[in-house]
C-alpha cells in the first residue's frame, strides 16, 4: 500500500495549504527573460484568470526575452483589455506588450485537457 501523502514527480507544481494542495502551473510553465529574471508564467496565468473572471484560459509567453504577451480566450469572447492584465501584473506589467484573444479551437490541449504551452505557441506562430 503507497502512502497517500508521498510526493510523486508529475511535472506540477502545488503547495500546500491549510485546506489541501493548490495547483501552481506545470514545471514546465517557466521561463527566463535576458535580464536574468525568471518568470513562474503558471502562477501569473493563474493570478490572472482569478483577477479577470470572464478569462477562461491564459498563456503569457515571450517570443523576443524582454517583452510578455498573453493568448486568453474568455466567456462569450469578451474582450479584455491590455491594461487590466497589466494590473494583475505587479513588476511585470512594463514588459507586457500584446494581448491576443484565440478562440477555443485554436487552443492545442493535453489528454488531460491542460494546455499544451509549446504546441499552442506553434499553432499561434503557423
């Protein structure tokens, strides 16, 4: 019998809280910019969504190292605007420079219905 509170390696990120675990992003979901700075892009998404309820799903990336972008899709495609993702930001909303709203089929997921960050990215790039 395996103990039901061992750590197994899944790539997730969580920590532990009072009531449980909260799922943090993918280790995966990191990336560093050309100033040394390294950005946890799961919990930013993750801050997002919860701060702008229409956003369904969030990608922030950077193509160029100095400059983020963020792909979303939301409720009835509403329309988000730069700056209330720039508020959701901190220390990184300087560096945002583009929204980009996708439909849902543009969107490539994991079998366990999670974005697949890289394959989204070359979908977006096509």
């Amino acid at each position: 019998v395996l103990d039901p509170d061992r750590w197994v390696a899944t790539g997730d990120r969580v920590e532990r809280v009072p009531e449980g675990l909260v799922y943090l992003g993918r280790l995966n979901d990191r990336f560093k910019l050309e100033n040394g700075k390294m950005v946890e892009a799961g919990t930013w998404e993750r801050r997002i969504k919860e701060r702008i309820p229409p956003i369904e799903d969030a990608l922030l990336f950077s193509d160029d190292g100095e400059h983020l972008e963020l792909l979303l899709r939301t409720v009835d495609e509403h329309r988000v605007l730069i700056d209330e993702v720039r508020a959701c930001l901190g220390s990184l909303s300087k560096l945002l420079e583009a929204v980009h709203h996708l439909p849902e089929e543009d969107w490539v997921r994991t079998r366990k219905g999670d974005i697949a960050r890289e394959a989204t990215l070359q979908a977006l790039q096509r």
